[in-house]
C-alpha cells in the first residue's frame, strides 16, 4: 500500500490540489471574497446573485459542499486527506462554501446513519446542492432543558400520523421548507415515546410566528402543528427511537456551534488590529494599553488551543465513526470563546462600540453590537451549558446522581 511518502501517493496529492485549483480559478468569482453563505445566515435568506447561484451550482455539482459525504447521495465522496487540501486551498483562494444549513451541519450526517435507502436518495442530494432548507422542531415552551417531556403528539391513522402541538426557538423556521421534529407518539414513556418526523413546513396546518430577539434580529420562531398529516415514510427510525436518533444529532449540532465544525477561524478582524486602531499603539507598535493587550493575548491562546483540540476530537471522532460526548465540551469552552471575543470587541471600541443606530457609527460597528447581543443565547440554545455539564459529568467523566 502506498504512503504519503511514496511517490504515487505524493503524485495523486499533487494532481488533486491541481484539480482544486482548477476548479476554483474556473468557478470561484473573485467578486464574491468576502462574502457569506446564504444558506446558513442567521436573518434569514439573502436572495443569491447570478454569481453565487453559479458558485453554489458549481460546489453543489462536484459535491464538494459536503466533500466527505458518499458520492453515492450527491455528496464528494472524498477522503479526510482531499477534504483537508479542498479546504487549504478554498482559504488560499478567499472562497467559502456556498453549501450549509442545518440541513448539513445537522440533518445530513443523522441521515446518512439513521434514514433507510429511500430518504438517503429523496434528502441527501438536496442537501449536498444546496436547493433545500431544513429546521429544528425540538424545544417546545415545557420542554427546554428537559427535551424529553415534549408533549407535541403524533397520533397513528394508518399509513400516515396527525401531528398537534407547538414547538419554539425553531432557528430559521419561516423560512425553512422542510422540519425534522421530534414528536411524542406514546403518552406512557418518556424517552421511549419519542419518534423522529419529518415535516413539510408547507404542509396545511402548519403556522409559524416569528420571535424578535433583545439584538433585533428575528431568527427563529413560534411552530404551530395543527392536524398537520405526516406520511409515515417521512419517519426516520422506528417508533420510538427518536430519542436516541435526536441526541445524536444535537451531537453534530453541538460540534458545529462550538466552533469545531468549521474551519476553526473566529470571523472578522484580529482583536490585536482592532484595538490598535481604536486604542493605539507605543512606540513599539504595540497595542498601546498593556492591560488590553494582554487579555487579547490570553484570548488568542485559548483560542487556539481550543482550535488544536477541536482538530485533535474531530479526527477521533470520525476515527470511531462520528461525533461524540465530546462534543459537549467543545460547546461549552467554544461558546464560552466567542463570548469572551465579542465582549472584548465592544470594550475595544470603547463608544463606538455601543451604537444601535443613526449617524457616526460604522456598518461593522452596528453590526458588532448586535453580534454580542445574539451571542448571549449561545452558551443556551443547542443544549445549555448546565446541560452540556451533566453530559461531560455523567458520559465522560463517569460520575453518578447520587441519591
């Protein structure tokens, strides 16, 4: 078998960066540097330009969106090798991926491991071109932390069930065309109880309302499901196994959030750039207030080690085939991270770093406030961090309830 240190092997490297490279100079509009994935934007859908429907198309056609995902579904059926190249050289090139969504970060991979052949061949391929928004219909206004006792029910007609109930917080709902939800179908378990649906979100019946947020941003909302008729190939798994099908995706779901799913880069400008151009520097060059520079200093360090160790689980993780508790650490000290970086963004900017509207105030300035506001949910949605505590307690750290 070839190494990476034979010449074959180095020869199939060379010649698959070359193909990237190609691709990217063939597809990639150096117009569209700097933008962002619309598909994934927390304010609902941007309408895509020619541009980036071409470059979405483009990605999508090669399965490159979703580069590790099996060919077979429409993903690029590429090995964590040419994943790695894929994205070294998208980074040189200033191209993102245009393919994402919960339908990726969520949905896609607790399909790929869950879902029977007919749902792999009717969703993935959605999915991996990027013609298809998903949501998540998990917490409900009882069922926050303690998930299990959602009480939305679905009730058996035959060949199809009848779903009643509310879920909220549903991240991208009225915009979304199509919900996994976890449903209540025996009133007699808890977990056990539990079943995984899916939902066509035109489907009659259905009724979202939006939810305005403390930073103005309406992301997510209210879903009312009243009478709405779910055939029964719309659900994944068996009866009952929702539970243990949903925990495994708040796992992928978990990771993504934490930071540990993407490419390890924080967005926006350096906090050393930023705070010497609103703070200053001596007459080294350096961040002119000492204090400053060290709590940026400290801030970068635990960021990259948070980034190494993020590398490190992730390729455990896919070693012993896919995510794991783990990721509820990676929640916590992520999240926790990008708090700390937005709360030292407005400290940084000082008054500048406190407009919500009007004159004197930069579109990025505005545009942070509101990034620290909506980062104040992330240590709760996706799991808390109390919860993520008692997962990392109990399935790490092997610690019992003690009665």
């Amino acid at each position: 078998m070839a190494t990476l240190a034979d010449p074959v092997a180095e020869t199939a490297v060379d010649a698959f960066r070359d193909e990237v490279r190609a691709f990217l100079a063939a597809n990639f509009p150096p117009s569209l540097k700097g933008k962002d994935n619309a598909m994934s934007a927390v304010e609902g859908p941007t309408a895509e330009t020619p541009e980036q429907a071409a470059w979405r198309k483009a990605m999508g056609a090669k399965g490159w969106g979703v580069p590790t995902w099996p060919s077979a579904y429409g993903g690029g059926g590429l090995s964590r090798e040419q994943a790695k190249i894929l994205a070294e050289e998208m980074a040189r090139a200033g191209a993102w991926n245009p393919i994402g969504g919960m339908g990726v970060m969520m949905f896609g991979p607790t399909l790929l491991e869950y879902g029977s052949e007919e749902q792999k061949l009717e969703h993935i391929p959605a999915i991996a071109r990027g013609e298809v928004r998903w949501c998540q219909g998990y917490s409900e206004p009882n069922a926050g932390s303690d998930l299990a006792n959602l009480q939305c029910f679905a009730e058996d007609r035959g060949d199809h069930y009848v779903v009643n109930g509310q879920k909220t917080w549903t991240s991208g709902g009225q915009w979304a065309d199509k919900c996994f939800c976890l449903v209540r179908t025996d009133k007699n378990q808890k977990q056990g109880g539990i079943t995984f649906l899916l939902i066509d979100m035109d489907s009659p019946g259905v009724e979202v309302k939006p939810i305005r947020m403390i930073s103005g941003m309406s992301p997510f909302c209210e879903t009312f499901f009243t009478d709405v008729k779910v055939p029964k190939t719309n659900r994944v798994g068996e009866e009952g196994q929702g539970w243990t099908i949903g925990k495994r995706l708040l796992q992928h779901e978990r990771t993504n959030l934490s930071g540990g799913g993407s490419a390890f880069r924080m967005a926006g400008p350096s906090l050393a750039d930023m705070a010497k151009h609103y703070a200053g520097v001596d007459g080294e060059g350096r961040i002119a207030d000492a204090e400053l520079r060290a709590r940026i200093a400290k801030w970068e360090m635990d960021w990259r080690v948070f980034q190494l160790t993020a590398l490190r689980v992730l390729a455990e993780s896919k070693a012993v085939g896919g995510v794991s508790e783990v990721s509820s650490i990676l929640k916590t000290v992520g999240t926790k991270l990008g708090q700390e970086r937005a709360e030292l963004i407005i400290e940084i900017r000082g008054m500048q770093g406190l407009g919500w509207e009007g004159e004197g105030y930069g579109e990025d300035e505005l545009h942070s406030v509101r990034a620290w506001l909506f980062g104040k949910a992330t240590t709760i949605y996706g799991g808390s961090t109390e919860v993520q505590n008692n997962v990392i307690a109990k399935r790490i750290l092997g610690m019992l309830d003690h009665q």
